[in-house]
C-alpha cells in the first residue's frame, strides 16, 4: 500500500482539482491536491530509507494490463535504488512547486486547473520512474509528454505559450517515434517487455543482428540507438533541443517542475535504468558521449549571450544535461546520477528565485531592465546566490567544502579523465569539453546575479521601486531547495559515487557499468601521491587506485574562478562594456544570441518545405482528386442532373397527364412490337 499510495495519491489530486472544483472550491481544490502530493513526497522519503538504505527492494503487483498471444504487459511497480532516488527527486521538487504555486498564480482565475495539470504530470512521472517493463515506460513516457503540453500552453490565450506547447509536443513525438521502435525491436529479440527477461539476454544476443537493405546491423546496438534517440527528445539534446528554452512561455513553476528536476531527466533516467543494454552497445554508447559533449558545450555558448533570466537558466539546464549523458556514455551511471540528483535541488532553486525576481518586477524577465534588486529583495538574492554556488559548482579541491555541484560535477569531469585513461572513446575530449563548458557556466551564472542583483536600477524608475520580496509561500520552498543546494553533494556522495555506492545501488541496474570508467567508489581527494590525487577511498598511501593529476582535480575550479572573475569586470567593473561588445559584434554575438540559427536552420530546411508538401497534398489531393472526383465531381454531376430534372416538375395537371397519355402510347407501342416479333 505504501508504494501504491506515493504514485496514486498525485492521480486522485489531480482529479478532484481537475473535475471537481465546483463542488469543493478552488481552495480546497488547491489544498488536497498539494497535501495529497506532500504526503506523497513524505512517504518517498520513507520509501528511499527502506530501499537505498536497508535494502527492501521489491516489485509490487498493480493489475495485470493486457495479454495479446504471446506478448503480455503488467502494471507492476519496481521499487530499487535508482526508482526511490527518482521518486524523492520528483515528489520533493512537485511538493515544493505546488507550495510555490499558491502564491506565484494567487492572482489567475485558473488555479485549479492549474495544480490538475501539475499533480497529473507527477502521477505520470512516477509511472515512468517505477516501471517494471518498456510499455509501461511509454505509458508514463507519453503522459508526461501530455501533462507537458498542456502545462506549458496554460495560458492558452497567449499565442507564443501555444505555438511553444505544439513545438514541445512535435519534438518529443520526433523522439518518441525512435523510442517506439526501440520497443518494438526489443520485443522481437527477446519476446519480451519485462525489465528483468531483456536484461537477462542481452549477454546471449550480443551477435545477433538484423538484416535491412543489404546491412547487417547489430541488434544491441540498433536498439539502443533507438532508445537513446527517445532520450534525445525527452532532454533535450542536441539537434532536438529546440523546445526546451521556448517551453519557458508557460508559467514559472511549470519551469521549475519540467526542466529542472523531473521530465528533462527521464531521458537520461532511461539511459542509467537500461544500463546493460548500453554496456553492450559500445557504439552507441559513444554516440551518447558525442551528443552529450556537445550538448553541454552548445547550450553553455548560447548562455552566455541570452537576457531573458528563465532563457538563461533553461540553457544551463540543457548543458548540465550534457554533462549527465556523457557520463552515462562513458559508463558512469552512478555518477550520471548523482549529478541528475543535486542538479535538481539547485536548479529548482533557481527557478524558482527567477519566478521571486519576476513576480517582484511585476512580471519583467529581461535582465536588462533589472539591477540593484539586492536591495528590495534580500532573501531571494541569497537564495539565487546559493542556487549559483552550486551550479558552478563551487568548493575547495581536496576537501569535503562545497555546494552540490562541486561534488557531482567535478565528478563528471574527473571521472571523463579517468575514462580517457582507461581507454574509452572520447573520455579525453568529454573531460575537455566539461571544463570549458564549466567556464562558461560559471560567467554567465554570475551574469544572471550580477545584472539582475547588483549595479544600477537599468529599467522603469517605478517598477523598481515597487519592486518586493516574495510572500511567505513562495520563500520556504527555496529555504527547502537552498538547503539540497549546499548539503545534497556532501552528504550523499559516499552512497551515490563513494565507498558506500556498492551497498546502496545493490539490486539496480545503475552499478553494472560503473566500472567501465572505473568510477564505482571514487570519492574527492583523500590523499597526494606524487603529485597525483588518490580518488579511490579504499587505496592505500601508494597501493593503488584512480590517480588523477591535480591539475585534473583543480581544473573545474579553476575555470570557476576564471568566470566568475571575467563577469565581475566585464559587468560590475565596467558597466555597459558588454553592451557595446554586443552592438559592434556582426558575427559572434548575433551567431551565439540567435541560438546558432537553429530554429531559422529547421524552419527553412523541414518546416517551409514539410508546409509545401502539406500545401501539395491540399490543392493537388484533397482539391483536385477527393473534391474534384468527390463533391465537385460525381457529386456536382448528380446535382446538375437533379436540377434540369426538376424542371419537369411544373405543377400543372395537364403536363403530367400529357406526360401519362406518352408513356401509355409508349408502353402499347412497346408491347405490340414485341409481340409481333414474337409471331
């Protein structure tokens, strides 16, 4: 029952908000929908102890759900290591949103039908995240992928929010397609949906392959690609990240709730859960390296150059998820996750602190028309200070002081080195990658806090000065996050990437590939050799374990501090330096600010021209041969016909009975003639 109730509570939250407001009230509504899902995120945190900690893992029979000859799917929950982590990280971060949400949307009309939206899509969240089978996946899969479109188009009144839902939901379907035949190819290697049957004969299938226009094609490798192409689309890597920044147009909670700790990541959740299918997919697997690399890499460039504050965080969220793809690529699936789980308590965080900024500034997002707001909002400007810490993932090397981000982050980093030492494709170029994209994480982090919070006032003299902190209900929800923000890293990395990661990913499919990278119980320094850093807590002074360079270990930091001082002089030292860089930049900024012109690239290249295709099925299809031969065809013979008969039909008696008198002369003619000839 405990488990039934963390996934079903949301489900029966979102119903009463959803169909029954009338009759409770949209407070009420409000208020069982938020204290279902706190109860639902209490019990997880329970769950995560009896799972992670003392080692209950189960499955749990929900119904059996089709049956259709040979292929069978059940609704089962599987409770392990890496579904409780999922399931504190999605019901924390929605309980914390739902709070926010009372007091971020206090002024619109639609609340109720708001917090529906938002506790269905944790209900899908949480199927997705304690499946048992791959239809069960594409279940919560597409339900997320619903719940997203209508919860970025919520104000269905504003055109960009729409064209921003139908961008969204036409982009996964991109991925999704690849995620559906990766479902279909695994059902005909293995028979099978079930977690547990396909994992069990991935060894034995490991030569198979499948013949198409005159290929072999590995079958591993073919359905890994496949699933990874659905991860693609559902994080938003590159070549399908085009509706991640524009999903920014639905509220900020929404912002907060998808793209920092909870959809975005199922993709790489997919990845880490089928971990055996990729071990065995080397190719495949250093796609992932490739794709990730770039992502965090790309994202990280376009970051630098955006004004709007929630564009700003929704590239940062992209690129971190660059880095958690590459690590899964190289086999560090602890790792991937351990970064997947302190990214969502500081990107949370800094959402959230933009929503505080915006609903202060009476709704203005542009960073441009902000500064010296420290002052009017001192507790959000703490909060998004934290929140930044952690992003850039500030620490001392060395030592166990740090934000969240210092720990898993620079074990990314690190533990690409060590890949590339190992002999895995790309781990030297996905560690060179990490550290530049770390730079310029960090300059335009600080960019964020130096233009919106320091400076001079840059925009409307009276909205600043209205400008205000935040209610009460919207600030205990960051005090909550800023508090994962700092401990998250500290604390949990033993369990996740240290010496405990053994004992707490028993029974999941997470540590089958730690080791490729020879990352499985790293922890940050614990001792020097020779100028190298020992990162395997159970090595001795000189017997062993991973030695990693220092200025390896120090390389992150560095380029931190590189970052965040450039920032400082280019937006604190030199106020409206950067502004003229920008105007006199014919090719960098205008290549960087326009997203390097990908939307202009898919718009010419697949949307003008699948528009033509659609227009020539139009006039040329449905015009020309369906009406032509249709209703203006057949059709409008029929009609033409039916009209000069009509014309017979003059209402005199005389003509009808002239008419009667011809067909009587006609049929005795008839017959006479006939008998005749009969004779």
């Amino acid at each position: 029952m405990l488990y039934l109730a963390i996934v079903f509570l949301p489900l029966v939250g979102a119903i009463i908000a959803g169909l029954f407001p009338r009759f409770t009230g949209v407070t009420a509504a409000q208020l069982i929908s938020t204290g279902l899902l706190l109860v639902s995120a209490c019990l997880s945190l329970f769950a995560f102890y009896d799972v992670a900690i003392l080692g209950h893992e189960q499955t749990v029979q929900v119904a059996r759900w089709f049956a259709v000859g040979s292929f069978e799917a059940h609704w089962v929950l599987r409770i392990d290591t890496l579904s409780a982590v999922m399931l504190v990280v999605v019901t924390f971060v929605a309980s914390l949103v739902h709070v926010y949400s009372w007091g971020y949307m206090a002024d619109d009309p639609h609340k109720a039908r708001f917090f529906a939206y938002l506790s269905l899509f944790t209900f899908f969240m949480l199927m997705l995240v304690t499946a048992d089978n791959f239809m069960q996946v594409f279940f919560g899969w597409e339900g997320v992928g619903l719940a997203s479109y209508l919860l970025i188009g919520f104000w269905y009144k504003k055109p960009s929010a729409n064209a921003a839902a139908i961008k969204a939901f036409v982009t996964n379907r991109i991925g999704d397609f690849g995620f559906a035949l990766g479902i279909m190819a695994l059902f005909v290697i293995f028979g099978s949906l079930s977690f547990d049957t396909v994992f069990a004969g991935v060894e034995a299938n490991k030569e198979r392959v499948f013949s198409f226009l005159g290929m072999n094609i590995n079958a591993i490798e073919l359905v890994a690609f496949l699933l990874f192409v659905g991860a693609m689309g559902k994080s938003a890597q590159f070549f399908l990240h085009v509706w991640l920044p524009d999903a920014m147009e639905g509220p900020t909670p929404v912002s907060a709730l998808i793209h920092a700790a909870t959809m975005v990541t199922a993709g790489v959740f997919l990845v880490v859960r089928c971990a055996p299918i990729f071990d065995a997919a080397p190719l495949t697997s250093g796609f992932i390296v490739l794709v990730g690399g770039m992502t965090a890499f790309f994202a990280a460039t376009i970051g630098l150059v955006q004004n709007d504050i929630k564009r700003v965080i929704a590239y940062s969220t992209c690129s971190q998820l660059g880095y958690m793809f590459f690590a899964a690529g190289l086999g560090m699936y602890n790792v991937a996750m351990f970064h997947l789980f302190t990214h969502a308590f500081f990107k949370a965080l800094l959402f959230l602190g933009a929503g505080s900024v915006i609903v202060g500034m009476h709704h203005e997002q542009d960073m441009r028309k902000m500064g010296g707001l420290w002052r009017k909002m001192p507790i959000t400007w703490v909060f998004m200070l934290i929140g930044t810490l952690a992003l850039t993932g500030f620490g001392i090397p060395g030592t166990s002081f740090g934000f969240a981000g210092f720990f898993s982050k620079d074990a990314v980093i690190e533990g690409a080195y060590i890949a590339g030492e190992a002999g895995r494709s790309f781990g030297f170029p996905a560690f060179w990658v990490g550290v530049i994209a770390a730079l310029m994480t960090s300059f335009y982090s600080w960019r964020v806090i130096f233009m919106t919070f320091h400076g001079k006032p840059n925009g409307d003299a009276k909205t600043f000065e209205q400008a205000h902190e935040s209610p009460a209900n919207m600030l205990v929800p960051l005090a909550l996050l800023a508090f994962g923000a700092i401990f998250a890293g500290v604390m949990f990395k033993s369990s996740f990437i240290g010496s405990q990661s053994a004992d707490f990913w028993r029974g999941s499919t997470v540590i089958e590939g730690a080791a490729v990278a020879g990352y499985e119980t790293t922890e940050h320094v614990e001792t020097v050799v020779d100028d190298h850093a020992v990162v395997d807590s159970h090595a001795d002074d000189h017997g062993g374990g991973h030695h990693v360079p220092l200025w390896v270990l120090w390389s992150p930091f560095v380029a931190m501090m590189l970052g965040l001082s450039f920032s400082y002089w280019l937006y604190i030292r030199n106020p409206g330096l950067a502004a003229k860089w920008a105007a006199g930049s014919r090719v960098v900024h205008p290549f960087l600010y326009n997203k390097w012109y990908f939307d202009e690239l898919y718009d010419a290249v697949l949307v003008k021209n699948v528009k033509r295709l659609g227009d020539l099925f139009w006039r040329g299809g449905d015009q020309r041969i369906v009406d032509g031969f249709g209703p203006n065809g057949f059709a409008a013979v029929t009609q033409a016909l039916a009209k000069q008969a009509s014309r017979l039909q003059t209402g005199f008696v005389y003509h009808y009975a002239f008419l009667m008198l011809i067909g009587l002369v006609g049929f005795v003619t008839w017959a006479l003639l006939r008998g005749m000839g009969a004779n």
